[in-house]
C-alpha cells in the first residue's frame, strides 16, 4: 500500500512542478548523504508524508 501512495504522491509532483527530476528518487540514498542526514530528512519530511497519507486513505474510504 505504501509503494501506491508513494506513486500517487510522484504522481503529484510532476504537473504543480514539472521541472523536477524525479529520476534519483528511485535511485536511493545518494552515497554522500549520511545516515544521520538522513534520519534528519526523514523527520523533516514526516509530517507532509503523514497528512498525504491521512488524505490519501480518506479517498480510499468513502464511508469517512
């Protein structure tokens, strides 16, 4: 399921931002990034990932 809203969320992008490279995204963590930056990244982005997620899960449900 998260694999799909991961998806719909690229999905997302794309057209509000057409010039981003989404390209690296499925490539991984870039070698220079450390884990602890990435834990850092993860946290900063949780928040966003969480209210897509809620709202993504509101539309699967219509009865909500």
């Amino acid at each position: 399921m998260t694999k799909q809203y991961v998806a719909h969320v690229l999905g997302l992008v794309k057209p509000y931002w057409p010039v981003a490279n989404l390209i690296p995204l499925g490539e991984g963590m870039a070698a220079e990034c450390t884990e602890e930056k990435f834990a850092e990244y993860l946290e900063e982005v949780n928040p966003i990932a969480e209210k897509v997620i809620k709202s993504l899960e509101q539309e699967a449900d219509p009865e909500s």
